[in-house]
C-alpha cells in the first residue's frame, strides 16, 4: 500500500503551505500528490507549478472535470504535463456534478456513462498519437459537412499509457472504472464495506479481461480520499471532520441528486443522511455538521492518537486500497506536516 497527498482545492495564500506540504510528503516518499478543482482554483495550474519545484513525487488531478475541457484539450493538457515532469503525471478524470456542470460551465449533466466512455477513449487515442476520427454518440470528430480535417498529436508524449484514473461513486460508474481506467479515485471509503464496492470494479476489470483470472485488480489502483487527523481525543479529532462530511453528505448536489447522501445510505445511515440533508439545504449547516454520526466519521477518516491511526490503517490494506490518498487536517501548516509524518511512520 501506498501514500498519496491530497492538498485539494486550492483556496489562495499562503500558496507556499501546499508547496511545503508536497516537498516534505516528497521527502518521506509518498508516491504523490493530487490537486482538485470545482469552481474555483483549475488543478492543471497547480500541479504545473508543483511539478517545477519537485523531482520524484507523482502529480495527480483529483479530478480534472470532464465538463470543463474538451476531450482533445484534456488529452493536449495531460500529454505536456507528463513530458514536463519527465512521466509523474496521473490523469484524474470525473464528470463533477450537474450543478457545476450545468451551473458553472453550461454542459448537460445526463447521460454520465456515456460521455465519461466516449471522453476517455479520444483522450487515449491522443496518447497514443493516433489519427483521431471517432463517431460517438457525445463525440464526433471531426465534425461532419465542414471544414474539419482528422488530427494527430503534433509532439511525441513521454508516455502512451499514461494511467487514467477515475472518480466514481455509483455502482455503474464504479463498473466502468473497472473497465477503462487504470485506477479509481474514491471517496468516503469504508473499509468494511469494501467487498460490496469493489464488486462492481472487479465486474468491469472482468468485463474487459483485466489482470488475471485469479485477481482481475491486479494491475489496477484503488486510491481513496481519507481525511486524517493526529489527536489523543478522538471525539475531538472527529468534530474536525464534521464540516467536510456535512458539506458531502448533505449540500453536494440536489435533493433529487447527491451522489455522497447515497453513498452515506449504503452505508448504513439512512435517518442521519437525510436529516444532515434536510438541515444543509435548509441553511443550517452548523446543525447539519453536528448530525454527522461520530460512527460515520470513524469509518470513513483516520482519526485519534498515532497508535490508533497505525493499527486502523491495517483496515484499508485488507479493504483493497493500494494507495491512500491522505487528506492532513490541522490548524497549522507545522500539525499537517506532522499529520503527513505520523501516517508515514505508521506505514
């Protein structure tokens, strides 16, 4: 098992703290770092920036959102940040919501699956410096009756099969990482649940005969957000995660539509989901942070002294996870870099 750093959405100055964040998990040898975006900093920026100023760590966007850029610009973008960081680029790839889809850069938010399969294909095809003609139903270039003429990559990339990963939530979107990415980018992953969700990857890696017939995951990354905060209370370790969970589970997305709330539901939450629902939407986000089950937070985040975070880490190697993506909390850029140090030694 492997450690990753999140560092997120990047929120502005101190820009330096991110940057002493990722020397440091570079230092102790996490195999990288992944940057996020929404609506606000873009993660290419960041991870461009990042990879001037290191040597060896692993560059990941958690996600790039598929809505924001063409496939051809996505695969134009992923192929210059591999060469520039000389092949540590991990392509992250995720629809987003269909509030930000729909809200923030006008695109339909239906039909997820298909757009997510037909967008992954033009991007490996970029990669693999072909002559790019594709006739999809979201996708067709180029365009019929014009102008347009069927393109190649004008620079060799460092690499073809430059690992794809994506973030998945729903049981199909789950299936189809599976089948055509390289790893899978997860969130509030609980351990214990672990067999029910990596049933529906192994069902696509079987579906496209990945790995082998004993291990269909053998050569595919299981790589979950895990929050983690260092504190002899635990309970007060856990109300620094309230917040996060709050946000997820009751205000990313619509009522009709929160992939986090299904999620939080599966397993096993149903009155907490929709009462954190019903306080988030209503305004009240203080009392919906307060809802959070500490069981919820406990099963989903590393949190407590350096003992119990060492022998729950055991937890996520028996659930599958082959890297974790550790998200450091702390009121001070000195507590998340000890954060990032207590996980590694407890690796």
């Amino acid at each position: 098992m492997r450690l990753a750093l999140s560092i997120g959405h990047w929120f502005g100055w101190p820009f330096q703290n991110d940057l002493a964040l990722t020397r440091e998990a570079e230092r102790l040898g996490f195999a990288s770092v992944w940057a996020a975006e929404a609506y606000g900093s873009d993660c290419v920026t960041v991870l461009s920036w990042l990879a001037g100023q290191t040597s060896s760590i692993g560059l990941g966007s958690a996600i790039m959102q598929i809505p924001a850029r063409t496939a051809a610009m996505t695969g134009m973008t992923a192929a210059t940040l591999d060469v520039l960081s000389q092949g540590r680029f991990h392509l992250g790839l995720g629809v987003s919501g269909p509030q930000v889809s729909e809200g923030w850069h006008g695109v339909p938010f239906a039909k997820p699956l298909g757009r997510t399969r037909e967008y992954v294909d033009v991007v490996r095809m970029i990669l693999a410096k072909q002559q790019v003609a594709y006739d999809g139903q979201h996708i067709t270039l180029p365009l019929p009756d014009g102008p347009g003429k069927s393109l190649r990559l004008s620079f060799r990339p460092f690499r073809s099969d430059l690992p794809i990963y994506l973030a998945a939530v729903g049981p199909k979107n789950l299936e189809l990482a599976g089948e055509i990415a390289d790893g899978w980018l997860g969130i509030f992953y609980c351990p214990e649940y672990a067999d029910h969700l990596l049933a529906d990857v192994r069902r696509g890696a079987l579906a496209a005969g990945r790995g082998t017939a004993q291990d269909p995951l053998a050569d595919f990354d299981v790589c979950p957000l895990v929050p983690v905060v260092v504190d002899d209370d635990v309970q007060a370790a856990a109300d620094q995660v309230r917040g996060y969970t709050a946000l997820y589970v009751g205000g990313m997305g619509s009522r009709q539509q929160n992939f986090y709330n299904a999620m939080a539901r599966r397993l096993g939450f149903e009155e907490a989901a929709a009462e954190i629902q019903d306080l988030y939407l209503a305004g009240r986000q203080r009392d919906a942070a307060a809802a959070v089950p500490f069981e919820l937070i406990d099963a989903t985040a590393l949190i407590g002294p350096p003992a119990r975070i060492r022998e729950r880490m055991t937890r996520y190697a028996r659930g599958g996870v082959t890297t974790v993506m550790v998200s450091p909390y702390g009121g001070s850029l000195e507590q998340r870099i000890s954060v990032l140090r207590t996980v590694a030694d407890a690796l």
